[in-house]
C-alpha cells in the first residue's frame, strides 16, 4: 500500500480482487473498518471511507450489529466493471498504438494469442484475506460459540 494512490482505494481495490479471485465470497463477512486499520495502521476514518465506496458501488452491504457483507451478485458487477475499464484503458489504447504502427486487427490479435501463453498466471498477491497477510479472524469469523445453559 504505497503506489501513490489514496489508501482508501487502495482499500476498496483490495477487496475487490479479493471477491474476484474468490477469496472472500458472495454473502461473506468483509473486513470491518478497524481490522483493516489495524491491520494496515491507518486511521479508521481512511479505512472506513474504503469500504464505504464499496457500499456506494453496491458490492459491500451493511447488516447492523453485524458488520460488512459482500452482495450477491456482487462479482459479476465487478467482472463487468473491470471488463469495461481493461476496453477502455487497454484494448483501446493498443489498438491506437496498432493502427499507429500500421497494423491491422488480424496482427493485434496474432501478437494477442502468442503472449497469451507467455503471461504469468499467478494469482495477485494484493488480495483478502491470505492467512499470511490477513489475520483469518477478520475476513472468516468463526461461528458464534453456542452457550452453556
């Protein structure tokens, strides 16, 4: 967290790759404002302005008293979004850059499919929750304990 954009949307975009890549599922408890803080050691009021962007956007729902849930339908309106900003921030600019150079969309979409199997199939590393950089606890809460009677 520290490309040089605001951290809350470094925030928000890390809970969205998380419901994404399916880490955190649809109907599943997101990370509340003070583990994100603490977690990132931010101010609340930062984390909290995260997530609010996601609630704005209808992908987070609140449930009073019992914190953050992703929406259903939630990854397809995410799917949608990203899909729209990689035609408009990606293909657009490579074809530009194409028709520039003199090529034409048979040679786009050659060089397309012969990188395709070159490219990295990883999954991101800036995601919720992973045991090793997110306490389990806040993205995947135990069941409430049942009490002795």
């Amino acid at each position: 967290m520290d490309d040089g954009r605001p951290l809350f949307v470094q925030i928000a975009e890390q809970i969205e790759s998380s419901i994404l890549d399916g880490s955190l599922t649809e109907g599943e408890r997101a990370p509340s404002t003070n583990e994100l803080a603490a977690f990132h050691r931010i101010n609340p009021a930062t984390a909290a302005k995260g997530i609010n962007l996601l609630v704005d956007r209808g992908v987070l729902t609140k449930r009073r008293g019992l914190g953050m849930f992703v929406t259903p339908g939630a990854r397809e309106l995410l799917h949608a979004e990203r899909r729209q900003r990689f035609t408009d921030d990606v293909v657009a600019a490579m074809v530009t850059e194409g028709r520039a150079i003199g090529l034409d969309v048979e040679d786009i979409v050659d060089m397309v499919r012969a990188a395709y199997p070159r490219t990295a199939t990883h999954p991101r590393s800036d995601t919720y929750p992973h045991s090793d950089t997110f306490p389990r606890s806040a993205a995947h809460p135990s069941p409430p304990k049942e009490r002795a009677q």
